[in-house]
C-alpha cells in the first residue's frame, strides 16, 4: 500500500510537471486542448473507483462511482474557468438539469452506488458544455488557435489510425476486455473502449475540424483535411453501421450546403470517394447484416423500454439503472443489453422531464444553426457543419445507447457548446481573433445564448 501511495504521488508530481512545462511553453490554449483530445478521445481511462462489478456491468456508467481521465479534464477546466474567469459559461439548460440530477437522487431515486454513477456520468454534461464554450470562445478559425485546433484533431486520427493498423494486422494492441472482444470479432477500436465509440467520436471530431477547411490559413485547412481523410477508413474498419452512414451523410451535406465557387473541386471528388467507400465496406457491412440482419432484438429492447417507460413516465428508473431495474422482468435486458436508442434510454433512466431538459440544448442548437446556415460568415460555416452531423447523429441515437455512454457524452456536448458558440459570434470570415493566450485568460464572463 505504502508502494503504490508513494508511486502515485511521484506520478502525480511527474504529470504536474509535464503539464506546467506545456503550459510555460506553448500556452494555456494549446495545453487545454491536448488535455481534452487526450483524456476522452485517446485515452479514456478509470484511474479510480474501477471494482470487478463493473466487469459485465451493462449502463451508461459503472457499477461504482469511478474517477475517469475525462471527467477529471472537465473537472479541471471547469475550476479554472470559474477560477480565473475565463470566458464560458453553463447554460440554462445544463443547469436546470443539474439541478433536477440533484433533486432526483435527494427526493425520488434510490441514490444507491449505481445511481451515484450515473449522476457522475450524466454530470459530463454540465462540464463538457461548460469546456466547449470556453475553447468555442477562444478559438479563431484563422488564427493560431484554428492552427491548434486542427493540429491535436490531426494528431488524434493520426494515433487512431496507427493503432487500427495494428489490429487489422492482427498485433494485439489497446485490445478491448474479453466480453467485448467476443462480441465485436476483428472489428478494430483503436485505443478506445468499444469500436462504435471509436466511430462517435471521430464524427464528433469532424464537426469541429470541417469548418477548419475553409480557414485562411493554409496550414490550418492542410491538417483539417488531412484528419477528415484520415478519419475514413476507421468507419470502414471499426464496422460500425450507423457511424458508416453517418459520416457519409455529414460528408454529403457539408458539400452540398457549401457555395458553389466553394465546393467544385470536392464535388468532382465526392462521387469517387462515395463509391470506393462503399465498394471497401461491402465485406463488413455483409458480415454486420449476418450477425443481426433484421435488428430483432433491437426491436423486443424497444417494446420493453415503452413498457418500462409507461409504468414510471417522471421518475424513471434512476440514472444508469435501467438494466438492473428492466432486468426484473425481462430475460434478455437481464443479460446486460439496454435498450438501442438514445432517447428511450434517457426517459427510462431520467423520466420524461429529465430527458427532456438534457436533450434541450441539443435541439436548440440545432434550431439555431438552421437559423445561421445562410450567413456569409464563420457563424454560417458552423451552422453548415452541424447541420450536416444532424442527420447522422440522429440515425446513431435512434440506432443506439452509446451517445449517453462513457466519455462520448461529454464529449457531444462539448462539441455542441463550441459550436453554440460560434453561432452566437458572428466573425467575417478572414478576420483574425486577439491574441489566444489572452482571449483564453480574459476576465470576461460571455453568456452563451443559443435560443
């Protein structure tokens, strides 16, 4: 014990180390964002609370409460913004549901240990809304920031994409745990959990790199399209279905919504691409249909969830309980599958009203960049790239629980809160933000309105 106390504080004194190193030498900014690409899209790890009854634990958290790199990121980014007043801030939305998180587990959930990790979790997204408007406000798609931005987004695929290859070849790497291995056979994960989740959040990513292709700086679009380009076969290799159609669609779109001077190089381009990822997905997607060619289970976990929903409709089942609470009375939910889909799995586990408030941001959001889209301006750009992830992000909550699991949570709704950002400032394209470390460090409180 003594042994690992003393272990973990060198390492704790190593990492502080690193981390002020970073910071001195390349600034607030660009060590923030290494901090969040790192923690929940490469290395999303338990560092504390992780027991073996979360070994075959079905939920959006664990069977404990669990300290995790991301929320530890968020966690930390959120002291600092409050801290040092850093432009950022929570919306209404996000905290009423913080708020209704709270009053559930004191008056009407059970607040048992698995509950207190599912309030855990669903506190990801308060954090990562908060996080996503400070790096939203801070980041100028022509600057250093832009430039920093698309460098750690290219440095994410480029690690994912290495570590894919290797799996691919068969080199036993990052592999997942032995239950997941069985169920996903030679599909690749990268360094991530679960292949679908690798899928997630590589479409996550996109969104905040493809307005980065129309940046000014010529350094800033090479790496944003690089990312994209790269980010392509993952789709294809980790065999999600959902997350293949998704990409394309977004792909799709964002091509289409652009001018037409603007897009007549990637519109000669779309047509190929299309079709050679579609000819190189023919094995896999042949091989997903044979293992659930008609989606039956899919259906009964549907029928289930109306049932379990009609029964409690407020309360719900408490958050990250709804496999122990359905389990009851349901044999196959019992062997550790939720329902697939998004929104079911929130008004089962959280009730109408708690579902309702956590999806709010999302569909405001996404209402006001329908607003922007038209705009001749960076606001528009963004408008034009959120929209174009919509309808994917849509087929994979509709298709499956993984948005509301893990880091991929968090992660969506900080992607969310930059992009609320970015429609709230209108920025003509080509014009340069302040200098980052002070747009970072400025004492400005900026409310975010995305309604």
């Amino acid at each position: 014990m003594q042994f690992s106390l003393m272990t973990a504080v060198i390492l704790a004194i190593a990492a502080g180390s690193l981390l002020f190193l970073a910071y001195a030498t390349f600034g607030p900014l660009w060590l923030g964002m290494g901090m969040v690409v790192t923690s929940v899209c490469i290395v999303p790890r338990n560092l504390l609370g992780a027991s073996p009854a979360d070994y075959g634990h079905a939920g959006v958290a664990g069977a404990h409460p669990r300290l995790t790199t991301y929320a530890l990121v968020f966690a930390i980014i959120a002291v600092v913004i409050v801290g040092f007043r850093v432009r950022g801030t929570l919306s209404t939305w996000t905290t009423a549901f913080l708020f209704f998180m709270t009053a559930g587990m004191a008056l009407w959930w059970n607040a048992n240990s698995e509950q207190w990790a599912g309030y855990w979790q669903y506190a990801l997204v308060p954090l990562g809304w908060l996080a996503g408007t400070a790096f939203g406000s801070a980041t100028d798609t022509n600057g250093r920031s832009g430039q920093t931005l698309a460098g750690w987004i290219a440095f994410l695929v480029g690690v994912q994409l290495s570590v894919s290859l290797f799996q691919f070849l068969g080199i036993p790497v990052f592999t997942p745990d032995a239950f997941t291995a069985e169920v996903v056979g030679a599909r690749v994960n990268g360094t991530l959990s679960h292949p679908t989740t690798l899928g997630k959040v590589l479409l996550l990513a996109i969104v905040l790199v493809l307005p980065l292709t129309r940046s000014t700086n010529a350094r800033t679009r090479w790496l944003a399209n690089a990312s994209i380009i790269g980010s392509l076969p993952l789709f294809v290799l980790s065999g999600g279905r959902a997350n293949l159609l998704a990409v394309g669609i977004l792909l799709v779109a964002w091509v289409m919504m652009l001018p037409s001077e603007q897009a007549i190089t990637l519109r000669k381009m779309i047509a190929p691409a299309l079709f050679v990822g579609a000819v190189s997905s023919l094995g896999m997607l042949k091989r997903r249909f044979q293992e659930d060619p008609f989606g039956e289970n899919r259906i009964h976990f549907m029928q289930v969830a109306f049932g379990q929903i009609v029964r409690r409709p407020l309360a719900g089942t408490g958050p990250n309980a709804y496999v122990s609470t359905v389990g009851q009375y349901d044999a196959l939910t019992a062997e550790g599958w939720p329902v697939h889909n998004t929104p079911l799995l929130a008004v089962g586990e959280l009730g109408i009203v708690g579902a309702g408030i956590l999806f709010t941001p999302i569909v405001l959001v996404t209402v006001h960049a329908w607003r922007a889209k038209n705009r001749h301006d960076t606001s528009g750009t963004y408008a034009k790239a959120y929209l174009a992830s919509t309808p994917g992000i849509f087929i994979i909550a509709m298709t499956g629980w993984g948005m509301l699991n893990g880091e991929v949570l968090g992660f969506w709704f900080f992607v969310t809160a930059f992009v609320s950002v970015k429609l709230a400032n209108r920025t003509t394209l080509g014009k340069r933000a302040d200098d980052d470390n002070h747009a970072i460090r400025t004492k400005t409180l900026q409310t975010v309105k995305v309604a």
